[in-house]
C-alpha cells in the first residue's frame, strides 16, 4: 500500500533500541516516539486544547465507546467534529471502543457479527460490529483509528479463549480494513485517516508472533499492541515486548502500545521499538494529587509534609505549573479543599513530565 | 489623611450617575468601576490567574474567613502570601471573615470583644475580634482590607438588633482603624494596603445615612456598603442604594458595593456612585451551566435543545471561549458528563460578561 509506506520519515535508530521518526498524519506531523494523553469525553479532562498543546503534547485520544453513548457520533459531527468540538487542532486518534465494551459492559454477548452490550444509562441493547466501529471513529472526524478486536481478560486464558478472541480478532480485521477502504474510497490519501491493526494474542508467545504477522501482512497503516497493560505483571509484559521487537517488519508504519503510561514501561516500550502510547495515568493520578518527579518518583501532595513546602513539584521541571512557580504547599491546599484547579495544573504537569521523556529518544 | 486623599485619580463623572477613576494600590493601578471574582479559597474555583487576567479582571477577591481556617494565615504567608500562592499578581482584596462568620457559623455568641464560633472542621472554638481580622488580613498579604462588622439579618430587626449591630459596627471600626494604625506604622506610605470601613444598617435609611457619616469620617481609606443583597427584594436594595447616592463626600475615596454581582444590579449600582463590586455569582452560575448572554438574558446550556446547537455561547462575545468557538452544543455534553472545564470556560465567559459591562461605564 503505497501511502502506508510514506507515513514515517526520518527513521533514526538509536542504540538503546528506541527509534526518532516523523509521522505524516492528514493534521500535520508528529514527532515519534510521542505519549498521547486520554481525552475520554472529547477533552483531556479540566484542561483547554491551549493547556495540553503548552505539554508539549501532539496527539489527543479520545474514546469511540464513551462518546458513541453521549452525545453520539452523529452530534459530535453536527458540532464540527473531535476538532470542532473540543478545539483540539492536532491530529486525534480514537480506540475502537473495543477495551470498554469488555471492561466496562457488564452483560455483553459476543458474536461473530460484533458484541451485543447494554447502555449504562439508557438500559437499551446497542450493538458494536468491526464495520460500525470503522463508521463510528470516521463520523467522530478522528486522524487515526483502531481496528475492532476481540480482548480477552488474563482470567479468561482457559478453554482456548485467547485462541478463540485471536482468531475471531483477525477475522474481524479484515472486515475493518474492507469497510475503512470502502468509506475512504473517495477521500484523496492525504485525507485518509490511519488506521491501526491490533496485535492481540495475551501472554502466549506463539499467538503474538501469529498476530503480528497477521497485523503486518494486513494492509493497514499502523500496528498496535493490544491487550498488556490490563492487570499482568511488569515481567509479563515486558517479556511480550522484548519478544516483538525484533519482529517488527522493516515497513514505514507507526507501532502504538495501548493503555501504557507509567514512565518506567514507557522507557522500556521505546527502547523496544515502540513509537507511541496512551494512558489515562498522567491526569487520573493528577487529580488524586499523584505526581511524578525526578527519577520517575511519584510524590503524593496531600501529604502534611508538604503544607509548608514553598518548592515547586519539581524544580528541575519545565512545565506551565512548576514554571510558574505553583508551589507544593499551595497545591496541597487546593486538593484538601477540593479546589479542581490543582488537578488541573497538575494533570499538566504529569503530561510534561512524559512527553520529556519522549522528547529525550527525538533528539 | 493624606494618603488616603490620592488614591483616586482621574475622576470623570458620567450622564447616568456613574464615575470612571484610577485607583491607585500598592499592587498597581485599577480603572473603575470594576467587579472582583470572588477567589475564596485562595483562587478564582478552576482558572489560573492568567486566564482570570484574560477576562480582563483587576482584582482578585480573597475570603479571610475560609483562609483563616484552612490552611490559615501563617501558612499561606510562609507560602509567599497571597500572592505567592495563588500566583494572582494583580492587587488583590480580602473580606473582614465578618459575613462568612455570621453567615456560616451556627455555633456563634458575640460579646463586644469579637465572635467566637465553631471551626467546622475541628470543632474547637475559635474568637475573631476587630484586630485579629486586622491582622488576619495583612498577615495573608492583601492589598485591600476590609473592617470588621456586625452583620444582623433581615430576620433580625426586632429589638433594636439593627441599632445594636450598628452602633457596634461603629465602635469596632475604630479599633480597626487603631490596629490598622499600628500595624501598618512601619510601612511606608505607598506599601500600605487600603482599609474600607464598612457601611451598615440594614434597610433603615436614617441608620444608613449615620453609618455613612461616621465611615467618612473614620480615617478609612475606601467606603465599603454592606449588609445588602442578603435577602432582601431588589426594591429595598436599590432603594438604599439611591438614597445613599448623594450622600458620598467628595473625598477621593472608592466606593465598595459587598455581594452585588447581577448584571442589572451592577448597573444599578454603579449608575449610583458605587465603583467596586465582588459576588461568587458569575462562577458559581458557571459552574451550574448558567451564563449571560447579550441583554442580561441568562442561559441555561444543560437545556435540551442545545444539544446540537453549533453557536458559542453568545456570538458578540469577546471572551476566551467563545472567541476560540466553543460552541453551546460542546459546553451541554461536557456538563452533562461532568467534565469541569465546562464550568471553568463558562467562568470566563461569566467573568469576561460583567467585566465589560464595567468597561463600558470607563470610556
């Protein structure tokens, strides 16, 4: 596929084994490797566009499950799209909707057509398919989209089940990748969105060696790794990403590690050739007044040891709150009287602290 | 006294009753009239200040009383003082802790010495008395403080309670002023905050017309009006409020107008000789969904029929947010989801509102 082989330019391999590139997306490029911070319902919670470009931040996610149920795609489109919508002017990527549908959807019913799942709120049955997710993530105006897959949970290994959501997870790629080219057979291909293959296949090793063959052979633009990050151990998954790495084909493709934001697994992921990531740690412990300093430390700021601290979170940090000279002790106050305002400047905090990271592999 | 007869310059009385005026404070010059966000905790709920600055607000609004009990005076003034801790660098002015102890605590007994009340929190009793509020005041660092002052409710004008508040509101504004004195006897001239004596009785004309004389003649450096919008009807208040109007000296004094944030009522306000006013109004409906639009019209964007409304909140607006196009249709869901930036770009928008209506009575 001649466009999916011109998205990445400028590949450098470093030593360690992570790689700098640039990603050609149809809203501008992007500079590899890069963490993309979780804008669950549209935004990246409590902060303007303004705020999470100031991160240094290039890309947005945003969830298909959550914004599907409210407003609705189809509103979302009425109001200009992701990009209308939140005001967010870099590229956005959005997930399948596939990680909620299982973690969140109580009763859910799988089938090969697609999962039957019932709305939290309005109690009605709605049906996800590979062919609807695809509709979904185009209508919501998304820059990169992900392939519908099947997940499996780490206690649902028994009986052939990882074999079985594999199996069923590639069967529907196909269906994805046929129904994405037929509702992109119009656009020119530098307003095609991207869109991601799933590597599923658990912790057995053979079935992720299968999957991303499967993944790579397929004609998609991105290869994303599914399925760690969801209650293994550390060793576990940094065993699957050290066994994919020297598989990666030689193809100018971004690789995208789903659901991964802690900056230890973040440094070992991109010095195992993965390029970009997503997570909704950063702002999540943000807002429970968790930050992460120098030396990936994390610091809990409702402490009492910090009521008179006048230091900033992290004096060697060049983000909006510590440049600014928030101090610890301020900070602590406003999260014990439950002012958001310390979510927020610390959700922006958390999100420079890992996009340096990611700026360090660039240069 | 001297100083105090140069903080207004530039006095320029308008047609309808208004006046336009520079007042000068030890944190840089204000143009009046002007409205004041009401920063309770220490912050205006959910913005940074730069974003209060982007509404084009002078000065920031701190409550004595909140702060006082959580994390109290000496912390914040280890954290660098008000201004250190909220990063607010404009002048910024602190109520007395009088309305908030005699509105919040039920737990109260007032003895000529001070109120002593019930921490909410703790439990302990705790006594405010005319110089501790004095010093509460300029221990947080603010630049405007206010006087110490018997409020009676509407409910509690049986028995002489209106006539007892006020001769004891008067009685306390002299130790204000000698503790005020006394504190600020180091200081030179242009590093002293300005002190408003606070203007009482209830909705009796002929107390009003005495409290103001005695607080004109106090060696006070601002008028302050209290004891207004706490129930009563918009009749009774602008009646005050007029009968008041002539009754201003000519010294060169601002005139402070406590609580007051509705856009008619500002209006009404400063068309009669008031030059300041602060009110949680413009945030507070924010944050419940409710702005202004053009006219005084007040919109409630949770209403249904926003839903795919694609016009931001009110198309001749100049604030942040709806400059940069949010549109009622986004701002809807995101209340509706709970996500808090919805509440935080209405304040602007709020903010942004009763800021310009101030501006219009300065050109």
């Amino acid at each position: 596929m001649d466009v999916n082989n011109t998205l990445l330019t400028g590949v450098k391999p470093n030593q360690d084994g992570s790689r700098a590139a640039t990603l050609r997306t149809r809203r501008g490029e992007v500079q590899l490797p890069t963490f993309m911070p979780d804008g669950t319902r549209g935004v990246v919670k409590s902060l303007t566009a303004e705020q999470v470009a100031g991160t240094g931040v290039q890309v947005v996610l945003a969830n298909t499950y959550h914004l599907h149920l409210q407003p609705g795609e189809a509103t979302v489109k009425k109001l200009g799209g992701l990009h209308g919508f939140g005001k967010w002017q870099g590229p956005i990527l959005t997930d399948s909707g596939g990680f909620q549908v299982f973690s969140l959807s109580k009763l859910r019913k799988i089938t090969e057509e697609g999962v039957t799942f019932k709305h939290p709120v309005t109690g009605e049955m709605r049906l996800i398919t590979p062919e609807s997710s695809m509709q979904i993530q185009l209508e919501l105006g998304s820059d990169m989209i992900v392939a519908f897959d099947h997940l499996t949970g780490l206690d649902e290994t028994e009986g052939g089940k990882t074999l079985e959501a594999f199996e069923r997870t590639h069967r529907w790629l196909e269906r994805c990748v046929t129904e994405f080219k037929r509702l992109t057979a119009d656009m020119p291909a530098s307003e095609r969105p991207i869109l991601f293959g799933v590597v599923q296949g658990g912790l057995d090793l053979e079935l992720r060696r299968k999957s991303l063959e499967l993944v790579q052979g397929s004609d998609v633009g991105g290869i994303a790794i599914g399925g760690l990050s969801v209650g293994e151990t550390k060793e576990e998954m940094y065993r699957v990403l050290e066994f994919l790495s020297p598989l990666y084909d030689n193809s100018a493709r971004p690789r995208f590690l789903l659901g991964v934001g802690d900056p230890p697994d973040i440094r070992y992921a991109i010095e195992h050739g993965i390029d970009m990531l997503d997570c909704v740690l950063p702002t999540r412990n943000a807002r429970h007044a968790t930050v992460w300093v120098e030396g990936d430390e994390k610091i809990h700021l409702t402490n009492a040891k910090f009521t008179e601290d006048t230091e900033v979170i992290d004096p060697g940090c060049d983000c909006y709150t510590c440049a600014n000279g928030y101090s610890r002790g301020f900070l602590r106050h406003q999260f014990k009287v439950g002012e958001p305002l310390a979510g927020s400047l610390c959700s922006i905090h958390n999100l420079r602290y890992l996009t340096r990271i990611c700026e360090e592999y660039r240069s």
